[in-house]
C-alpha cells in the first residue's frame, strides 16, 4: 500500500472539499464547486464524485476513500453509491451522511454530530450501526435553529412590530439593509416572492443571518429572543435523539452558525446541557474533511494518524 493515497471528501452543497493524504502527509487539498451534485441517482452521484477526486489527485492509485455527502439521507442510499463510487475508482469506499464528519474530525470514536449551517441536522448511529436523523428536512417542514430559520423568525418579528404599529428597530433596520429594501413591506415581499435566480428566494434566506447574528450579539432584545429559540432548536435535535435511546455524551456542532459565531454556540451548549447534563459540546475545530480522512484511514486498515 506504499505511495497509495487515502482521501477524504466532504461534499456539501456549496462547496466540495476534497484532501489526499501518503502516510498522514498531506499530498492534495482542494476546495471544489459543488455544482451539478446530487443523490439520488446513484450512478449520476458516484460519477461526479469520481470525477472530482480524479480532477485532484489524477491517475494516483488510491487505497481508501471516504465521503461525507450532503442529501445521502438513509443508509441503503449512503451503501449504493459507495459500492458505485468503488467501482468506479478500484479503491474501497465508504459514504456516510455529511454530519457524520464531525465526530471522527473532532478526534471522537462516536458521539453526537450536529450541523449548524444553511440548514440543522443531527446524526449519529446506534449500536447495531444505524444511522439515526433528527432535523434536516429543509427550510419549509425543519431546520429550527438552521441560519435560515433565523432569518424567517426575525422576519416574523419585525412583521409583528409592523402589525403593532411599530417602526422597525435595530434588528428590523440591519435587516432591510441586508436585503437592500426601503421598508418592511418590501421586506416581506422581497424574502416571500424574489427569484431564486437572483439569490432572493427562501432557500437563500441564510445569507441575511449575519444581520441577526450582530443584532443579538449587540443585545437587542428580539434578536436576542430569536437566537434563544433558535438555539432550544438545535437542542431539541439532540434530545429527539436521546428519547430513541441514544446515549447523550460526545456532541459536536459544527457548521458555518457554530463555528463562525461563537455566541449563537455557547447559547446552544447551555441549551443542550439543560436538557441532557451528561453532554459533552464541543465545536469543531477542524474542517470537516478532517473526519472523512480518518475514515478513510480506518478503511485501508491504515494506523490512525
């Protein structure tokens, strides 16, 4: 197995980050577009995946793949496109949900994985190895405590300052900045109505997060509220797990909201250790593709590194 690389992929739905390792020594480290992904169908996914790793490491024989991959939801589908990926590549490989990554690259056996970006999902396995889901489903039916869902339940509360006959406040102005809107009739409009096209519609709501993330963090009072419910949000992903009998101990957040704002994750560690005092929440540190490295390593029967 000399010379062969171990690669971890995590493909998530903006970007692609792909990382070839000899040995622990890094040999390859990209970040990819992740245009044109999408799973199912299985041999149309395990065909761009294998196209990506091949555009990064060439004809380079590889010992043992990984992938972390946004919308591979259920384990028969995670199973099917890494016997398809193999194949295709004539190197083992094993494909799990993208929040699967976050415990392995924090360093951890097991424990609970928690994204906290665009959109909210909690994973993790039981004992016989099944993937457990909590959230996930996207802006319309889930996602509480996702960058989107923050944006809409501030949207809401500036709405019912309007209702009230209010004029907005601090949140409400930052967010009609963000929009570039005159007012919030234009607000509700634009978010409600815009075109996807044009970066308007609601799956790309979570770009205006920031504006409620400095809202909070400036301490006003309806921002404020919102990243508490938010965060009960995430909180109850993982008690949704834990009332289907998975041990609450290790929990990982990771995600843009996690990781790049410090104050929203805090918020939601006091929530989960409300609910579950025997956690252990940490944020990850580590790119995600840190874990689908080690997964890799784990699969050529390689000693961790």
């Amino acid at each position: 197995m000399t010379g062969e690389l171990v690669v971890g992929v995590d493909v998530g739905g903006t970007k692609t980050h792909v990382r070839a390792v000899v040995r622990g020594e890094v040999r390859h480290d990209v970040v990819l577009s992740s245009l044109g992904w999408a799973v199912p169908p299985i041999e149309a996914g395990a065909q761009w995946l294998a196209d990506r790793v091949r555009e990064v490491v060439g004809s380079t024989s590889i010992a043992a793949l990984a992938v972390g991959a946004h919308g591979c939801e259920q384990d028969d589908m995670c199973a099917a496109l890494g016997t398809a990926l193999a194949e295709r590549l004539g190197a083992p490989a094993l494909v799990v949900n993208d929040a699967e990554l976050l415990v392995p690259a924090a360093g951890l056996d097991g424990g609970i994985g928690v994204v906290v970006g665009t959109g909210a999902i909690a994973v993790t396995r039981d004992s016989s190895g099944r993937m457990l889901r909590a959230g996930g489903w996207g802006w319309v039916f889930s996602d509480d405590g996702s960058a989107s869902a923050l944006v809409r339940e501030a949207v809401r509360a500036v709405l019912a300052r309007a209702d009230a006959g209010e004029h907005p406040d601090a949140l409400g102005v930052a967010l009609l900045r963000s929009v570039d809107v005159p007012d919030v009739a234009a607000l509700a409009h634009r978010l409600s109505w815009g075109s996807a096209a044009e970066g308007d519609g609601p799956e790309h709501w979570g770009g205006h997060a920031p504006a409620v993330t400095a809202a909070a963090a400036a301490g006003v009072p309806d921002a404020a509220a919102v990243f508490e419910a938010g965060a009960r949000g995430v909180a109850a992903l993982v008690t949704t797990l834990a009332g289907r009998g998975v041990p609450v101990g290790d929990v990982v957040l990771g995600g843009g909201l996690a990781t790049g704002v410090p104050e929203y994750a805090a918020v939601i560690r006091r929530h989960v250790v409300a609910a579950c005092p025997e956690a252990r929440v940490a944020v990850l540190t580590e790119p995600p593709v840190t874990g689908a490295v080690r997964l890799a390593v784990r699969l050529a029967g390689e000693p961790a590194g």
